[in-house]
C-alpha cells in the first residue's frame, strides 16, 4: 500500500513539475517612458527596462508592430542579459511630418528563449501640426491697358490633416474660394485682374492672394504688375495748376408739381510751384439751390492759401473754435494762422454764421502751444455778439492736450465766459487709453446755466472700457448720454435724445466668424415740442457677423420689455418688446458688391394703434465696365426715430468718364425730407465736368528716342511695332524707328510680339528700361533671336536600400516648383502631373536651374538642386531628374543600454558624415566667405563654373552640405568677390567664420 502510495505521489510530482517551470519568470519588464504625445516630423522614442531575474543568461528578442505610416529609424536586436543584469530598450519611431493626426496603437512584446512572454500596448498620440505654404509661381512682369493679368499661386498644406483652407482675394478675382488639401498635397490657384485701356501712362497694379487655416495660420502673397498704355498722353512739359469746372441740372417733383434750375461750379486745388511750398484751393458755386432740390447744394466762395509757415482762408466754411465754446459755425469769415518753426500756431478767425440768426458776428484770437515733449496747450479768446444786441459775449477758453505714457492722451479743457455780467463755466475731458489687454475712451462734457458758449444748463457723456481675455474672448462696457442745450445751427434737425448702457460678451469663433452678446438698457426721447416717441427699453441681444469668402451674413436679434411714456393708461405702459434682422452680403468680383436686409420689431412706432414694423432694403454698386460705375438702393420705409434726417427709399446713380478727363454723372433721389413722414420727393441731377490744367511754368525740353531693329542675321527689320510706354512707331525699310518730343523720365521699350516670328525674341530681356534726358537723343539697337527651350521631368528611381516615412501611397512628381535664372531674368514654374516641365522662349546664354526641395514628395529627394548650363541660339535641352528616396543615416553606438550599477554605457549619435572626411582646419578667429549652394546631397562639383571650381570648398552645416568658394580675413574683399560670383551664380552671399564654426555676419562685423 506504501509504496504504490509514494509511485503515485511521484507520478503527481513529475506532471506539476513541468508546470511551475513553465509559470516561472525569467526576466522583468518595465516601461520607462511616460509621455506618448509626439510630435510629427520628428524621431520619437520609448523605452523599457529589462531586467535578467534568473540565474541563467537570458537571450530576449523585442518586436514590435509599427502603425501604417511610422517605421523604426533603428531596427532592434535581441538582448543577451547577464543573470542579475538590467538593460535598456529603446524603442524608435520615425514620425514622418505628413502624418495624420490622431491616436495609434503600438503593440510591443518582448519573448525569452525559454517562451516567457511580456506584452506591452500603449497607445500613441500623434499632434496636430498646421501648416501652408502659398508661392506665386506664374505672373506676367508687364500687360498693356486692357489686358488680363493672370497669376498662377502654388498653395501647399504642409500640416498633418485633411484641412479645408479659405481663399481671399484682394483687387483680384480667384476661380475658386475654398479648397481641401490631404497633408502633403498642393493645388494650383488662379487669380486675375481686369486692367483699363484707358490709362494714360505707366502704372501699377497691385494684388494680393491670401490662404486662411485658421486664426493662428494664414499667408499672404503680394504681386505687382506693369501696366502700359496703349496710347500714351502727348508729353506735357508744363507745370500746371489743376482745376475742375462743372455744370448740375436739377429737377424736383412733388404731388404732381415739379421745378427746375441749375448751379455751376469751379473748383481748384494745386501747388503753384515745382517744389510744392506754395499750395492753392478755391471754389466757387452758385447760384443757391438748397431749397430747390436734395441734391442741390448752397452757393459757397472761398479762397486759401497754405505754405510751410502761414495758412490763410477767406470765404465760406464751418469755422471750429473748441467743443465748448463753438463747436462749427458755417458763414462767411476768415482764419489765419502762422507756424513758427517749433511748430507753435498763433492765429485769429472771424465768422458771420449763416445758419444760426441768434449771433451776428463773433471772433477769436488762439494760441497753440508746445510744453514738455509732446504735451501742448492751447488758448481761445472769444467775442461773439448777439443779434440786435450792442453786448458781447466774452469766452475763455484753455485746452490741454496731455500725453501722460504710452498709448494714453487726454484733453482738459476749461472754458469762462460772461454775457450781461452773468458769469458762467464749463469743463470737458477726454481720455483714450490702449494697452495690451485693455482699452478704455471716455468724454464728459458740463455746461453751466449761464455758459454763453456752444451748451448751456447739460452735461453729457460717453464711454467705453474693453477688455481682451483671450485672442477670440473680449468683453467690454460702454455708456452714453447725449446733450441737451445745444445752439445748433438751422441746418440741421437735433437727433433723438438717448442715453445707454451695454456690457457685452464678444467671441471670435474663427476667422471670419464674431458672435457678441449684450445686455442693454436705453432710453430715447424726441426733441420736438409735439413728441413722436418717449419710451426706455431693456433687452439681451444677440449678434452673429460671418464672413465667407464672397458670401457674407450678419444676424441681430433683441428680446426685452418697453416702457412707453406716451401711453395714457399706466397699466399698458410696459409691453413685451422684440427685434431681429438680417443682413446679407455678395461680392461676385472684387470690382461689384450686393446688400440686403430685412427687419422685423415691434419697438419702434409708439403713437400707432400698431407697434410692429417691418423693414426690407437691397443696394448694389460696382462697375459695369471699364469706365461705368453705377450704384443703386431701395428701401421701403425707416423707423421713426429716425425722421430727423433725410431719408432716401431709392437712389439711383451712374458715372461716366470719357475723353480722358471728361465725366458725366446722372443721380436721381426719391427722399423723405427732415422731419416728414410722408410724401416723398422725388430728386434728379445730371452733372458734366471737366478738368483743366492751366499752365504754370514750363519744366524742361523734350528728347528723342531713336533706334534700329535687325533680325537674327543682323538684316534690318520693316513693319515691326515698337511701344515706348503707350506711344507706338513702326520700323522703315532701314529697320529704324523714333519718338520725339518725349519729356525726361524712366519709360519702357516692347515690341509687338504679334508680328514676331512664333520663336523669336528680343536679344535682351523686355521691356527695355531707358532713361530720357532733356534735348538729348537716346539711342537703341534692337536684336532678335531664335529662341531656345529647356524642357524636363522628374522620374522616380528606386534603390531598393531606403526606409521610406510615410504610408505607401504612391510617389507624386506634380507640383514642383522649379526656377531658372539668367544674370538678368528669372522664371518660375511647376511641374505637370506626369512630373513634366518646359520654359519656352529662353535667350542664349548661361541659365542655372533650381528646385525647391520642399516641394518635393517628402519621401524623395534629388542629389542637386542646382543645375547649370549653357543654352545656344535655337537649343531644345531636355533634361532628367532623378528623384531618389531619402536614407535615414542615424548611427547608433551601443543601442543596448546597461542599468545596472556595476556597469554603465551611453547612447552616441554620429552625423552622417562624422568619420568619412577630416574638416579643413581653418584659421583661428573671424574670417569670411561666400556661399554658392545649399543642398540635403552632395553636389557634383561640374555644376559649378570652371572659374571658381578649384576654390571651392564643403562644409555639413544644420543637415546640410553647403558650398563655399574664397577666404578673406576683410568683409570689403568678401563682398568684392561676391559681386563677381554673382556674375555666374545670382543667388551667392557673404558668410562668416569663426575657425571652423559659423557665426552670423552682423555679429562678425561687430
């Protein structure tokens, strides 16, 4: 019985055996690294540390399973771990910049010999990277008047997401307004501008293309254009006085009755000498007809006179004294003022008002005067008599204008006055303040009972205090309160009393894209002596404004309770009170813009048995063609409040230019006149002017631009147009052309290409720039060549050897931009689809060819960026770019790191040259040089000019191989040789050492 007791408790032994083996550890695992967001573009690392807890040497073989997209930028190898030994495992990931962002898994097991397995699963964060890169890539230098300029930009999305991008247009149309671009791709945009035949002389235009990411990422590309006339003015060598001289008919039609009249107008605004120290303005129109029509005008006369020291006027104009005392007062006087050379005025004015019939006549004596800095005061001295009054009404008045820092000014002013021996006062102040995060505006304005100025028994105020919590966040509060008191000139109506508080909360969303919330608390009342309207609102509003490209809208809507003082009964005073509106927005070129909006509320019309309102309106202006512009608006009625200015339901205008310096212009009103509600008036006016220059002094002679034209074979050329800046000749039998009586200044020579044979060209880039001098004869002689043609492609070549980031789409050879530059031009372009490119009509000579790398699929690269050749007359050179896959040259020494105490290693990283070739030892201190090329590969050194080849010298510098030609111990020889290098290669500049390191130039000049 013992023993088969003791066989079967053996038997149980050996079968649990084997499993407490199995279920024994023979080494430990750990991760070390804590932070898995990473950054694309990058190599990124995460580490473990392995530890042999066995008596027994352990081999541990790591692997692990890369996401789509990521590779090892070292490959891993298994580990041989002493007994008692700890090691360290470093993971790598080459994060290529394309990468999409997100979350990816990245499973890693590390396997023992003897079948132990640990398991790891963490889980990677890839970072979103934003990115764009916008280049012009096609752009005409010059057009002549009336041409398209077309414009080629090449957009890129070099950020790591699929990513819709707003396109902007600025004085130019684009053919499309968004586009979506994966990470990595690029797309060709079109932009064009209409230029006008009618120009008469050289001019420029500018435009602008503007690609939005986001807020924080957006670029803009400028360009400018030549533009030439097609028929240049004849040269004017007179100085002259400009003048505009214009004849308006008016017509009025009210209830069936209409009238009629005229006005006429001279108009001059000029220097009268050369070097513009003397300046002259004048008008003079009438007869009055204000009265007669909405578009008529007062008669007015004025003259004045303006030089560096003195200013006079004499005439009609609102005269200003200070807000306090006169604030404007429009009649017949006089002002003068002198300037001494500190920048101090003294001056006097006069004025008899003709809108206010209370004054008779007042006049003043000021002085404006600098302090400390900045700071200045200034002093009013005021007498004013009243109408049938022998009594003046004396004012002083003294303002200071303070700038206590930075970003902050302010204005005190007092003012004293006394009429009928009743002495008076008044004070104002204002302040503007801006800082980093905060602003803050403000007036307050107070006026005693008794103040003989412009207010009187009122005080008033107004403003606003915002602050910036964040780029999108603001919020802010403003205040108002208007005058009452005020002497206002007949001429116009007061508006409404009010007085307002709001505090609001404004968010940009995005660019384009506001919201704003407010609370607001206000009141309004009408100045008139039988009141339309008395009533106090609060409300929360909301307002949403959204740009979009050409689209534009704009929501408001107001939601509160009104108190309505001119309701009888008290208990149906206050009522439930709501607004909303909506604004739409549509620029279909930037030349032409549409608006409408319509409004609904019930707040607005109060002595009404209905409280509802409803508003709706369309405008449109633009130009219809090169010298026709018109705008248009229509609106079917306006709230009440508003009834104390002109309002116009519909507007209709059209302008007309014609014979260079002739116009026309039709505008017909159909208004409701200051304070009427109803019963229109209906409006029309055509005007006619014309501008005139009256001659003041003659500025110089002519010369003459004379030259020949000879063909390829140096026979000359007949029946060939040549412009010079809008004037055009053609060529006589002898191949001679000319332009007399050209006035002195900077033109432009083109020839007619469309009586050029289809490959010929100038021998010298167009246009010519010349320069005419005064009874002097420039001379041309003018070449034409067969033209040569480069042409080529990008090819992908494999090599089999590379580790490629990136997922495994194929490779893209569209899109790259190249350069080719000559010593006197330079075209850009991008390669086809297919990876193809051509530059036609090339002139004979030396080219260098460049291409942008970081247009290149990012995977691939090309061993030279430059290319240098030599293009004969009629040459078709074609060429082959091999785009090579990039090889990651990272050397590891010892990847395997040993923790434990007992031994110590380190990780090493070697550049990619480091060992290959000694550095040059240079001398010691500053010394200079020129640099000729930059590149991620070596250049072959036969792209490079015989005449400078054996004086070049290589340096591997931030990742890449830059090129270098000379040693000067002076910075004034570098740049001399610069110069000459320049000459082969136009892109060469001056550099500087520091024994073998480089230093910036400006601190080697220091």
């Amino acid at each position: 019985m013992n023993r088969i007791l003791t066989a079967l408790l053996i038997f149980l032994f050996s079968l649990a055996l084997p499993g407490t083996l199995e279920a024994q550890d023979f080494f430990d695992a750990g991760m070390v690294t804590g932070d898995f967001n990473f950054e694309p573009g990058k190599v990124h690392y995460v580490s473990f540390k392995i530890s042999n807890i066995s008596d027994q040497p352990q081999r541990i073989v790591p692997e692990v399973q890369y996401p789509d997209g990521i590779k090892p930028a070292v490959p891993l190898l298994p580990l041989q771990i002493a007994p008692g030994e700890s090691r360290v495992v470093i993971v790598s990931l080459s994060i290529p910049s394309s990468l999409t962002a997100g979350k990816y898994p990245l499973p890693i097991v590390f396997k023992s010999e003897s079948g132990q397995v640990k398991s790891f699963g963490p889980e990677i964060t890839v970072k979103e990277r934003e990115g764009l890169t916008l280049e012009l890539l096609e752009s005409p230098e010059f057009v002549m008047g009336g041409d398209k300029i077309n414009a080629v930009y090449l957009l890129k999305n070099t950020g790591n997401n699929r990513r819709r991008i707003l396109l902007e247009a600025y004085n130019c149309d684009l053919t499309s307004t968004f586009v979506t671009l994966d990470p990595g791709e690029s797309v060709s945009i079109q932009a064009s501008a209409e230029t006008s035949k009618y120009i008469e002389k050289a001019s420029s235009h500018g435009f602008s293309v503007r690609a939005v990411l986001s807020e924080a990422t957006a670029v803009r590309s400028y360009q400018n254009v030549r533009v030439f006339p097609l028929k240049e003015a004849e040269a004017d060598l007179w100085f002259r006085y400009p003048v505009t001289l214009s004849a308006r008919y008016l017509s009025r039609g009210r209830e069936g009755n209409y009238s009629d009249g005229y006005q006429l107008e001279a108009f001059g605004k000029g220097f009268l000498d050369t070097e513009k120290k003397h300046e002259i303005e004048f008008l003079a129109r009438g007869p009055n007809n204000y009265e007669l029509s909405f578009l008529g005008l007062y008669d007015e006369y004025y003259v004045s006179y303006k030089n560096e020291r003195f200013n006079t006027f004499w005439g009609s104009k609102s005269y200003m004294f200070t807000p306090l005392t006169e604030s404007a007062r429009y009649g017949m006087g006089t002002e003068n003022i002198y300037i001494s050379k500190g920048g101090n005025r003294l001056g006097f004015l006069y004025v008899q008002p003709r809108f206010f019939r209370d004054i008779n006549h007042e006049m003043a004596g000021f002085a404006d005067i600098a302090v400390v800095g900045k700071n200045r005061i200034e002093t009013f001295l005021i007498a004013k008599q009243f109408r049938d009054m022998d009594d003046y009404a004396m004012i002083g008045s003294v303002t200071t204008h303070l700038f206590p820092f930075r970003g902050t000014t302010a204005e005190l002013e007092y003012s004293y006055g006394s009429y009928l021996d009743v002495p008076d006062h008044a004070f104002r102040a204002q302040l503007q303040s801006q800082f980093k995060f905060l602003s803050l505006s403000g007036n307050y304005f107070y006026a005693g009972k008794d103040y003989p100025g412009y207010y009187n028994q009122t005080s008033f105020y107004n403003g606003n205090l915002n602050v910036r919590l964040s780029k999108a966040l603001s919020v802010s509060v403003s205040a108002r309160e208007d005058f009452s008191n005020a002497a206002l000139d007949t001429l116009y109506y007061s508006a409404p009393w009010s007085r307002m508080l709001q505090s609001s909360i404004n968010y940009r969303i995005s660019q384009g894209l506001e919201f704003r919330t407010f609370y607001m608390s206000y009141e309004r009342k009408d100045r008139m002596p039988v009141k339309q309207f008395d009533y106090s609102t609060q409300s929360l509003n909301a307002w949403l404004n959204h740009n979009i490209s050409k689209f534009s809208y704009q929501l408001w809507g107001e939601l509160g309770k009104t108190e309505n003082a001119l309701v009888a009964n008290a208990d149906e005073r206050v009522q439930d009170s709501y607004r909303g509106s909506l604004t739409l927005g549509y620029r279909p070129t930037y030349q032409f813009y549409m608006r409408a909006f319509t409004s609904y509320s019930n707040v607005n019309t109060f002595i009404s048995s209905s409280q509802r309102n409803w508003l709706w309106g369309f405008s449109a202006s633009g130009k219809l063609a090169r010298n026709l512009s018109t705008s248009m608006q229509v609106q079917n009625s306006y709230a009440i409040e508003e009834y104390y200015r002109n309002r116009n339901l519909f507007q209709f205008s059209l302008d007309y230019r014609f014979l260079k310096k002739h116009r026309l212009s039709l505008n017909s009103f159909y208004t409701l006149f200051q304070n009427q509600t109803e019963e229109p008036d209906y409006s029309a006016s055509l005007t006619y002017a014309v501008e005139i220059g009256i001659p003041l002094k003659k500025t110089g002679e002519a010369g003459t631009v004379s030259g020949v034209l000879t063909g390829q074979d140096g026979t000359p050329l007949e029946g060939k147009l040549v412009f010079l800046s809008g004037r055009s000749a053609v060529t006589g039998e002898s191949g001679n052309f000319e332009f007399r009586n050209v006035a002195p200044g900077r033109y432009f020579v083109t020839i007619d290409r469309s009586r050029l044979g289809m490959n010929e060209i100038l021998n010298i880039p167009s246009p010519v720039h010349i320069e005419v001098l005064a009874e002097e004869e420039t001379r041309l002689h003018l070449g034409l060549v067969d033209a040569a043609r480069v042409s080529g492609r990008f090819t992908i070549k494999e090599n089999g050897t590379a580790i490629l980031p990136g997922d495994a789409k194929a490779p893209q050879t569209g899109n790259i931009v190249v350069d080719l530059k000559s010593e006197l031009e330079s075209h850009r372009m991008i390669s086809k689809p297919d990876g193809t490119f051509e530059f036609p009509q090339l002139r004979p000579g030396m080219w260098t060819l460049q291409i942008y790398a970081n247009t290149i699929d990012q995977r691939y690269r090309t061993d030279n960026e430059y290319l240098q050749f030599e293009l004969t007359q009629g040459e078709q050179k074609e060429l082959v770019i091999d785009l090579v896959p990039r090889v990651k040259n990272i050397i590891f020494r010892n990847v395997q790191v040993n923790s434990s105490p007992a031994k110590e290693s380190a990780i090493t990283l070697r550049s990619p040259d480091a060992g290959k070739e000694e550095i040059q030892k240079e001398p010691e201190g500053i010394w200079y040089s020129v640099q000729i090329a930059s590149a991620r590969g070596k250049v072959n050194m036969v792209t490079f000019p015989g005449e400078i080849r054996e004086e070049i010298f290589e340096r591997y510098i931030d990742g890449r191989y830059k090129y270098f030609t000379g040693r000067f111990s002076d910075v004034k020889d570098a740049r001399r040789y610069r110069d000459q290098v320049r000459r082969r290669i136009p892109g060469a500049f001056t550099v500087a050492f520091r024994g073998n390191a480089p230093i910036p130039l400006s601190e080697a000049i220091r």
